[in-house]
C-alpha cells in the first residue's frame, strides 16, 4: 500500500519565531515519528538550558548555536506519510540574513507551507515576507497552506483569524498566488490543535470546521511530470556527508530533477567533471534500488572524497552532460517591491539550488510593448521585464527553460 502513495514535497517558511520548527516538530510527535522517551529527553534538555517552549522546536533545530539563539540556521529536512501520499518538508530559516539558505531549501520543494503568527501578523508591507514570496514564486511554488499559527496566544479568536486571513490573502494577491491556490488553516503549534487533529475538548475553537494541517498537506496534488525511463539523469547536490559506521562512504543529498539513477550507474559530478559510481542510494532512510525525478535521495558514490566534493555540485549523466557557461542571456522579470535598480555593469548575486555565484549584468534591453522595438534603458525598475547578457565568475551548470525548468531558472539578488 505504501508504495502506492505519490510523493509531494513541501517547504516550510514565514518569518522568525513564527513557529515554524515548531509546528514541524510537533507534527512529528503527533505521527510518532519522535518516540516519547526521545521527546522527554528533549524536554528536560530544553528545561535544563532555560527554554521549556522550545522541546518541539528543538526536534528540527539540531544544531547547538540553533538551540542557544532560538533560531534555524540550516534547512532540516524529515520524510513522514500521510493517508495517500509520501511527504518530504523542508524547514527553512526564517531570518532575512539565511535567504540563500531558503532558496536552496525552496529549490526542492513544489509546494509551500507559509507559518504566519496571529500574534504578530505581517503588514502588507513587510518587505522580509514579499521577499519570500518573490522567490517561491519564482521558484515555481504556486500552492500554499497558509498556517495561522499561535491561535492560542489571540484566545482562539474567530475574529481576529478571519482579519489575519483577509490581510494575508490580498498580500498573496499581489503576488500571484490565485485563491484558488491559498489554502487557510488555523492551528496552535504548542497546544497541538489542529495539527493532525481537531480538539474536542477546546471549546473556544469550536468555531473551526476546516481541515487540519495534516489533511491539508495530504490533499495537495504531486507536481505533474513526465518521468521516462530514458530521459537523461540530473541531481542537485544540496548536502554532503561520510557514513563510515554504516558503510556507506562518501554520501551526496538532494533531489533528482530529471531521469533516474540505480546502483551500480557511473554519474558525472559538475563542475569536476569527475566520474564517479553509484554504490548504494536511501530514500527517508531506507535502501532502495533506484531513484527517480522528483525524489529526495541520498546517493553513495565511489570516486571522490569530501575535499573534492561542494554543496551546489550537479551530478548527471555522462554522456548527456549539462552546459557549463560562465556567459548567457536571459529573460528576466524584476518583482513588485523591487529592492535595488539594475544598471548595466551592474554587480549581483545569482541563486540557483544551492549554487550562489557573483554575476555581472553587461548588456540590457528591454522591449517596447507598443512598438516591439528593444530599447536600452539605464535602469531597470520594479515590474519589468528585459533580456540580459550576464557574466559569472564560475562555470555554473545552466540549461534553457524550455529543456528544464529546474536548471533554466535562477534568482538575482543585489550583491551589497
């Protein structure tokens, strides 16, 4: 039955102290995924530094600086399912100063799960949250469950919830996201209503008839792909790590963006361009045969050692290698709240998985909706769009859009 289920992938992101870890953390307890000696040990341990209320967080946030600050630092990542569907969810940081590191998480998923506190709800011109949304945007997250987390610290108001909702579905408005894609659900990541089940004893949310946050998750729908046994393997590495106690050697994590891989294959690292060999693969893990497109995997490869391996490598088939460019053109769209002009000479950073390289804007040119003709502007603003030539001070593996939507579609930041 198991193996019947799809596999969907989600992100979970919104701002700092959202509770993000935590609802993760929590729902992990509730499917019994942490046992409850595990989740006792955590408990006195939280205790014990001062921080009860962070015993669920502190599940996802493994990390000692995460556990001393409060805060995710790096993308934790845990496989659990539902009643139909295999579910991998990336929780991110939630602080401005870690965007790269959402951008890498948000790069392997298809759905978003955004955490908004009804106790400190955002502005619709909070330009942290626009941000996020710039990027799942672009990253092709078009689905969202919006969490309204901490009903309990607003005394499970239907009133303030249905205001909290109104607020933050106009801001999804504005940038993009369809209603039809916006699913609400009001939760309480610490007293654990509404998680995976709807309290009977609360009497103050007795008002709330929806789905939980489990039964949203298992209603979305896996992204459609064409997955042919014969189209060529792609791998973005997002982790890197040597098992020793197991065997395993030398393991590379992420997620397979197109074709599949089996035990025994010889691969290709980028930019090396080094062959290496397959020597076992894990999902959530478990030992599996293969792994194919959409799938978070670990792969364990003979051929090169840590040192000679980077967090950003894509891994592919050999004799169908992807371009490696330090020079393109691209199509590029500047967002709503667009936060720095682009000039031509212009110095960015460039995202794409979990690649983030200097790039330099040479040429600029934007085209004239009335008359078609290109013109070149001397800067671009918000909401345009434009054809640029982009220098990178490193190969980088780049494929065009239309061939692959993974590896055609990158992110410019401003560079200060």
């Amino acid at each position: 039955m198991s193996s019947e289920k799809q596999s969907v992938s989600v992100v979970v992101f919104g701002a700092s102290k959202s509770g993000k870890s935590c609802l993760s953390g929590h729902l992990l307890f509730q499917l019994s995924k942490i046992d409850k000696k595990q989740m006792e040990r955590l408990a006195h341990d939280a205790s014990q530094k001062g921080k009860p209320d962070s015993k669920f967080s502190w599940i996802m946030d493994e990390l000692p600086l995460e556990r001393e600050k409060s805060q995710t630092i790096e993308n934790g990542i845990c496989f659990f399912e539902t009643q139909s569907k295999k579910v991998v969810l990336l929780d991110t940081p939630g602080s401005k100063e870690f965007i790269p590191t959402y951008i890498a998480g948000a790069s392997q998923a298809e759905h978003g799960m955004l955490i908004i506190s009804a106790h400190s709800p955002p502005a619709k011109s909070d330009q942290s949250l626009n941000e996020y949304l710039v990027i799942s945007k672009s990253l092709g997250i078009d689905s969202l469950i919006v969490v309204v987390n901490m009903l309990d610290k607003i005394d499970w108001s239907q009133q303030k919830y249905k205001e909290i909702v109104s607020n933050v579905s106009d801001i999804l408005n504005k940038f993009g996201f369809k209603a039809a894609q916006q699913t609400f659900i009001p939760c309480s990541s610490w007293t654990g209503d509404n998680i995976t089940l709807i309290s009977k004893t609360n009497t103050k949310f007795n008002w709330y008839k929806g789905p939980t946050v489990l039964a949203a998750i298992d209603s979305l729908q896996p992204a459609q792909r064409k997955v042919e046994m014969d189209s060529s393997f792609l791998f973005s590495v997002h982790e890197i790590y040597k098992d020793v106690l197991s065997g395993m050697g030398v393991v590379v994590c992420g997620k397979v963006e197109s074709g599949w891989v089996s035990k025994g294959d010889k691969i290709l690292v980028l930019p090396q361009n080094e062959i290496v060999t397959v020597k076992a693969i894990k999902m959530d893990g478990t030992a599996v045969e293969f792994g194919y497109i959409g799938q978070n995997i670990e792969i364990a490869i003979v051929g090169l050692d840590i040192p000679q391996l980077s967090i950003g490598n894509v891994i592919c088939d050999p004799s169908n290698p992807l371009p490696m460019v330090t020079k393109f053109e691209a199509q590029i769209l500047t967002s709503t709240d667009f936060g720095f002009p682009i000039l031509q000479g212009s110095q960015v950073l460039l995202h794409i998985h979990s690649s983030n390289v200097v790039a330099k804007i040479r040429t600029l040119q934007i085209i004239d909706k009335k008359s078609g003709i290109l013109k070149k502007p001397k800067v671009l603003g918000p909401q345009k769009s434009a054809v640029v030539l982009i220098d990178i001070v490193e190969p980088l593996c780049l494929e065009l859009f239309k061939t692959n939507k993974s590896f055609g579609r990158f992110i410019l930041r401003d560079y200060g």
